[in-house]
C-alpha cells in the first residue's frame, strides 16, 4: 500500500509503500476515542466557556472539521464495523469520582487539558451520532491515553485482538498518546486521518506525519475500509 507523502517523516522519506500488515476481522477492533459532548455539542461544555472568552471565531476550524469531516467518517466506520461484526470500543476522559480526585496530574493542570468529567454527566456521554449500544465497551480514562488508566490492553488480548483501528479527538493529544501505547504493547494500528481532528490543520497534520510508518499506518477512511473489506471477504487472515 502507498504511503501519503504528506504524511511522511524525515526518517522514512525514501520510503513509497508500508511494509505488509495481516488483518484478520475477527482480530480487529474499532477504537473511538473522546467524541464526547462536553468537546463536540455547540450547546454545552467546552462550547460554552469559548463563547464567554470570546475565542469562538478562533476554534472554527476545530468545529467544522469534527461537524463536517471527522464525526461523520468515524459513522461510516462504526456503521461498516456493526454491519460485519467487527468489535467496536469507545474511549473517553471520565473519571469515576465525583470530585475528580482520581484524575491523572495532566487533566488536573491548568489550560485546555484541565478537564473534569465525571462518568455520570451528560457531557461525558459520546455524542449522539457515536453512541454506544449496550453491548459495545466503553473504557473511562482518566489519563490521555485509553492505555494509561484502563484494562483496554488486557481485553483487547483476552479477546485474541492483533489490530486496533483509530479514530478521534484529538489527534496531537489522546490519539497520538492512544496508537503510541497500543503500538508499544504489540498491537497493529491504523489511525484514520480524516476521522481525526486537532485544534488546528498544522497540529493534526504534524503529529500524523511523526507517527506514521513507526507507530502506525495513516491512512484515510475510505482507504480503511478497502482494507477491511478484503479482510471480510477472506474470511481469515489477508495481507495487506
């Protein structure tokens, strides 16, 4: 498979394809991490508070791309993942005491990665069009990665997964914490680049570009799913 020059780092510039991957769906999981409400509703959370500073014009470019481009393209994958049975996990920033104590120091810093969401709240909850059914796992975190504060390694393993498919927010943050865990642990990754978002297009874009090759394949969701199609239709391990 062909790499995207965008994405494409210092260290691997003479480099054109991947090196082959075996995807076998019954050893495939869907991770869906922090699309949760507080960070995606225009009408609650985080919204809120960018409104009375004032900075709302300055996060537009976040807003149009989870509306318009990273939500929906994480629907087609969950969608598709549900259709052919494929195992299906959420991520999000919950933390499971009511004053929060049990966070990690990084969400209790002060700035933009101070959050506070008890597992409870309506702003914790994935937003409607990612909402879990009842029998799909969700892992609350209270550090960046879904690694870090949970047993997601574990079950992915007792559940005999090999590859993790990523999507999410945000890119330079708790997805690129994500895919540099789950690589570290043995697992295959792919992290679908346009159903991510970063603050910015530079972020998002930088943060792809040093994971790629290393820790993961960057690859866009119609690319995924190609991919994942030729796995359904082995019925069994493909490389790929």
């Amino acid at each position: 498979m062909k790499i995207n020059p965008r994405y494409l780092s210092f260290y691997y510039q003479d480099m054109e394809d991947y090196q082959d991957m075996e995807i076998d769906l019954k050893k495939t999981a869907l991770c869906i991490i922090d699309y949760q409400k507080e960070f995606c509703d225009d009408h609650m959370g985080e919204a809120l508070e960018i409104k009375k500073n004032g900075q709302w014009e300055r996060w537009q470019y976040f807003r149009n791309r989870i509306h318009n481009t990273a939500i929906p393209n994480t629907q087609k994958l969950l969608f598709w993942a549900r259709k052919e049975g494929m195992t299906v996990t959420f991520g999000r920033i919950a933390c499971l005491s009511p004053d929060g104590e049990d966070r990690s120091p990084v969400q209790k810093r002060e700035g933009w990665n101070n959050i506070f969401l008890y597992r409870g709240s309506e702003e914790a909850a994935m937003v409607d069009e990612l909402k879990p059914l009842p029998e799909e796992m969700v892992f609350d975190k209270t550090t960046d990665s879904i690694m870090g504060s949970t047993s997601y390694a574990g079950v992915l393993r007792n559940m005999g997964i090999t590859t993790v498919i990523v999507a999410g927010i945000v890119t330079d943050q708790c997805v690129a914490c994500s895919v540099r865990d789950l690589a570290d642990a043995g697992f295959q990754v792919i992290c679908v680049e346009d159903a991510c978002a970063a603050a910015s297009e530079e972020g998002h874009d930088a943060e792809l570009k040093i994971m790629n090759v290393i820790y993961c394949r960057v690859c866009r969701t119609e690319e995924t799913l190609e991919l994942l199609e030729k796995a359904a239709a082995a019925g069994g391990p493909v490389t790929v």
